[in-house]
C-alpha cells in the first residue's frame, strides 16, 4: 500500500486559510483530519488526492468546551481527549464510550471525531452515537456557517451533507436536560475493532426515574447508521428495574431496522446483538441519568 | 511533488525534501536510517510494529505523511535509551523474556513508553487494553505485560 502521486500538500494554521484552500477547489481536493481512515483509502489508492489541506495544525477546530448554550466538540478533538473530557459525563458520555473503544491508543492519540463523521464509514462508532445524542453538525465554507441536524448530516454510508467546500466546525450538543443519561456499547470479532454492530442510546427521566424521552441510534448497518424509531417509543415510560420491557422494546425495534446477513453475522444475530447491547447501555443510561456511573 | 521539510527525529534536527507522498515510517526507515522502527503489516495500519511518538504521543507511522511530522518532534525507538543506559522499559523486556523474535518490540515500547506516562499505576487489563494495537505473534503476551507492570513500578 502506497499512495498515488499527490501534487500539493497544505498545513493552514487557521480555518480561514483551510476555507479559502477549499474554495473553488476541485474533486482532487481533500482535507485530511486524523486520516485513521482516509490515510487507509489514500494507500489503497481508492482515493488519490493531487492536493492535501491538513487540519491538524488548525488550532480552533480542536477541544471540548461547555458554556450555557450547550457542549461543542470540535472537529479536530481526538478521541483520546473525548473519552476522558469531563464535560460529556452523565448526559453525553456515550461519546466517552464510543471514544474510549476506537480502534487502538494509537488511532485514538490520533483519530477525530469530525474526520470520523465526515467519513461515515458504516461500521464507524462516532455517527450512530452522534445520532442518538442528537448532535447538530457545524459547517464552514468561505461564503458563510450553517448547522445541520446530525439526522441530516449523515447519509448512506461514506456519504454525508458536506458540501466539497465545507469544513466540519464542529458537533454541538444542546445544553443537557436534567436527569439525562447515555451510554454506548458495540459488538465485533476482534476487541474495539470496527464493530458488527454498535448501539447508542440517550434517556431522559422524570423526577420518579421513569424514562420521559429516548434516542436510540444503530451502527454497523449496510444502509448506514440508523435511529430505531419503535424501540425510542417503547423505552418511554420504562424505568431502570423494568428489564422485560426494554428487552422488548429492543425486540420490537429489531424489525423496524435494516439489519443485513453478511460474513460476520446473520440478521437474526444482529437482532439478538441490537437487543443484548441495547438492554445493556440502556441500564447504564438509567444509572447516569440518575447520577451513578 | 518534492516538499521541503524540517523534522526533529530523537533531538536531531533534519531538513529534507520529500515527496509529498512518502509515508512518514519510510522517511525514518529509508531516508534517515532509522530501522529500529519496524512494518510488520503490509502498511495497513494494523499491526503496531511501526509506532514512534509525534509530539510524545504514541502513533503509527505508516499511518502518516512525512510532510504532517514538518516541524513536529518525532520520537523512535533509537531515542528510548540515554546516554547508553537502556530504559526501565527496555531493560524489564529483558528481564521477564518479553519478546522472541523481536519484530513487534520497537512499536510496543513507544507505544508503552507513553502509556506509562500516563498511567503510572496501571492494572493488567489497563496494560492489555494498551496493547490492543501492536501484534505480537511470538509471545502471546504474558512476557509483556509482566514486563510492563514492572517497568511501571521501577518508573514511579
């Protein structure tokens, strides 16, 4: 694995001058942010770049920082800082979760959330966990911002709403709800690989612990990540000791998704892992909702 | 496309042109000698072996370009020992027969080197997690982690 010849290299320092790289760039233009995965598909050559813009030297896209309005993450945040970032415990700590199980040390001194959800990789941990939070996606071009519903955001796999011109700013995250919890668990071959599935789910509770609203997303899905509208409806009313209930919830929700039979698992497997991994970061969305874990 | 770049590898400086597509881990390996770090996989990203410090934080080399390290301090496993003495790391390999072939040892050591660094006190399942991403086809990994575990204790 070798990359193809690549013309033109570009480390701006700040996200005007990555903006202005990307402006009218052509096809051939890439930003490149952790590059876990892009670096892959660049020596495969399935993707062969004549011009580089690196974000890794643009200072404001990275970091975590809580203020009334909410949490934003910023593009270039390695998973590394998110899986250890304070300000996404309890409500937000299924992206500590996610963050925490990528790959290796080593994708994660590296690997970015923002390369992460612009990529889309379908088996990726990042986008099903940013859908059950209910994330908005910043982007940036030189004409101007706008945000997007991560729902929006993420398309069929490696497709997403970024324009070729946009950069991702970064993930925001509305200011958490009182007694809100999530949590994040995936199930593959080979320990904190690319998983067969992965689920996400965000909760919240009144003040008597039964669940008021939930978000449930899937990933490892051949369509793409997935919310599983059936399941979120039935996990309202559930509290914590209600096991049966979520189990069911997830079996229900089972139906509902498109969960492919391919070399690593039959659908009926994927079902059986939706609703074990559901049950399961369920219980520990209860307990962060409720101030434990 | 040549690009001109300037990169501190184990404290020395070294001003280079290269092509804008040479892997970081070549440019150690073949164009500053450096072949203590190793490619055990076939560039892949998945075995470990060519892990060295960007900037003191463990990553895999072939997972770069040259051109990302331009003004950046690059840390390989010809930089672990000092002044002649080999690191607690390296000498506690020794000790408890942490490798036998040795091919995957230079990408565990700075990949461990820095894990250490941030967990002085690690558990057996927080080393084996640290682990996760450096092959090992020899020892099946009890040697290493009995290794690291006393490295761990020497460095406090």
């Amino acid at each position: 694995m070798y990359p193809a010849p690549i013309d033109r290299y570009s480390a701006p320092a700040t996200l005007g001058e990555a903006l202005a790289l990307l402006a009218g760039a052509g096809d051939d233009t890439l930003c490149i942010a952790g590059g876990m995965s892009l670096m892959q598909a660049i020596k495969a050559r399935t993707v062969k770049p004549r011009h580089l813009i690196d974000l890794n030297g643009v200072a404001e896209l990275a970091g975590v920082r809580a203020a009334p309005d909410g949490v934003s993450i910023g593009a270039m945040t390695r998973y590394t800082e998110i899986a250890r970032a304070p300000e996404l415990r309890g409500a937000y700590e299924a992206l500590c979760d996610a963050a925490a199980h990528v790959g290796d040390r080593q994708v994660r001194n590296r690997g970015t959330l923002g390369g992460s959800l612009c990529w889309n990789y379908l088996a990726a941990c990042s986008p099903p966990t940013c859908l059950a939070l209910g994330a908005s996606i910043e982007l940036a071009a030189a004409g101007g911002r706008r945000s997007v519903a991560i729902d929006e955001f993420l398309g069929t796999p490696l497709e997403t709403a970024r324009r070729p011109d946009e950069v991702l700013v970064a993930v925001r995250l509305p200011p958490a709800p009182p007694r809100a919890g999530s949590a994040y668990k995936k199930w593959g071959l080979v320990t904190d690989a690319l998983p067969v599935l992965g689920v996400a789910v965000f909760l919240q509770c009144d003040a008597s612990g039964a669940c008021t609203a939930a978000r449930v997303g899937v990933g490892g899905l051949a369509a793409g990540p997935k919310r599983a509208a059936a399941t979120e409806q039935a996990l309202v009313g559930c509290r914590a000791a209600d096991t049966e209930r979520i189990a069911a919830a997830f079996a229900a929700g089972a139906a509902g998704l498109p969960l492919q039979s391919d070399i690593w698992a039959t659908t009926e497997y994927r079902q059986l892992l939706f609703r074990d991994l559901g049950t399961q970061v369920v219980a520990t969305a209860f307990a962060r909702a409720s101030g434990g874990q | 496309m040549d690009t001109r770049i300037s990169v501190t590898v184990n404290g020395v400086r070294h001003d280079r042109q290269v092509p804008i597509r040479l892997l970081l881990v070549d440019f150690l390996r073949d164009h500053l000698a450096l072949t203590g770090t190793h490619v055990a996989c076939t560039y892949e990203g998945v075995c470990g072996a060519c892990t060295v410090q960007l900037d003191g934080k463990a990553v895999k080399s072939c997972m770069l370009l040259a051109v990302q390290a331009n003004g950046r301090t690059v840390t390989t496993i010809e930089g672990l020992a000092k002044d002649g003495r080999l690191h607690p790391l390296q000498e506690a390999f020794n000790e408890h027969h942490a490798l036998q072939c040795g091919y995957c040892t230079a990408g565990i050591l700075m990949n461990a080197e820095e894990f250490l660094r941030e967990h002085p006190r690690p558990t057996d399942d927080e080393i084996r997690h640290a682990l996760v991403g450096n092959l090992c086809r020899c020892t099946g990994y009890a040697h290493i982690v009995e290794a690291v575990r006393d490295a761990a204790a020497k460095l406090r």
